[in-house]
C-alpha cells in the first residue's frame, strides 16, 4: 500500500499531527539548545486557517500520518498581486524518505498550489538537516539564504 496525499484542515488534524511535532523538531531545531522549546501559537495556525491562508498537505499509510508539508498562503507583502505560498514546515518519517515519498509530497503540494493559483512556493531547510537534493529533485532552486545570530 502506498502513502496517499490530501488537504486536511488544521482543525482536523492537529491533535494527530501533534505527537510528530516534538520527534521533527528534534531533528531539525536549534532552539532547545538555546533555551527554547517547542511551544506552537495554535491560534495563530487557526487564524490563518479561517482566512483561508493555510495549507496542510499530509500524506498517510493504512491511515497514520506519515509525512506533511504545511505552508502559509498569501499575497506577496512586496509583490501584491503574486499569491505566495511560504513554506512553513515539512516533515517525512525516516522509514519513508529513501523511497520517494519526499518528492510525492511535494508533487502533491505543487499539484494544490497551482489549483489555488500560487505563482511563487518557497520552501526552507535547517543546515543542520540539508534538502536541497529533494528541493532540486522536485525542480526547487536556491532563492535567497537567511543568516541569523542568537540573542
């Protein structure tokens, strides 16, 4: 059986979504090293969500989630009339990321976006977890680099 690709609402999903949150950041974040714990503004999510400008792609096997990608969806606040999706977070479970379920992910991401006429996707990557072969896989290219200094 293969994993499957849907919308879900944040509403829906986020209490099954939520104990794969802490394993992610896990691997990804630098923040605990900081002092700072995973800690998400569900409000803010459920805002985006009733304004219409968020998208949660989750892709399941035998039911149970097993990858994500949500992304924020917008006008540009520089380029109003580009609707622009900003990657916010993706997430594949270490027993499916060398069989392709990565780039399925991601199709089925793009395949949404263009239905919701998203002229420009971003997406990021922790250095401490590089993707750009799955970002040049899916046809991504590098766009700008964030630098960032702890306070």
């Amino acid at each position: 059986m293969s994993v499957t690709f849907a919308v879900e609402r944040f509403a829906d999903v986020y209490g099954e979504l939520k104990p794969h949150l802490g394993a992610h950041y896990a691997e990804i974040s630098m923040h605990p090293e900081h002092g700072f714990e995973l800690n998400p503004q569900e409000h803010i999510y459920r805002a985006r969500e009733a304004a219409g400008e968020l998208m949660m792609m989750i892709g399941r096997k035998r039911g149970a989630i097993v990858a994500y990608l949500i992304s924020f969806v917008a006008p540009g606040l520089h380029y109003a009339d580009c609707l622009t999706a900003i990657g916010d977070i993706f997430y594949v479970a270490p027993e499916y990321r060398l069989n392709g379920v990565g780039g399925e992910l991601f199709a089925a991401t793009e395949q949404e976006l263009r239905r919701r006429g998203v002229s420009l996707w971003t997406a990021g990557e922790k250095l401490k977890f590089p993707c750009a072969p799955l970002f040049r896989a899916v046809g991504m290219a590098p766009l700008e680099q964030t630098w960032c200094k702890w306070l």
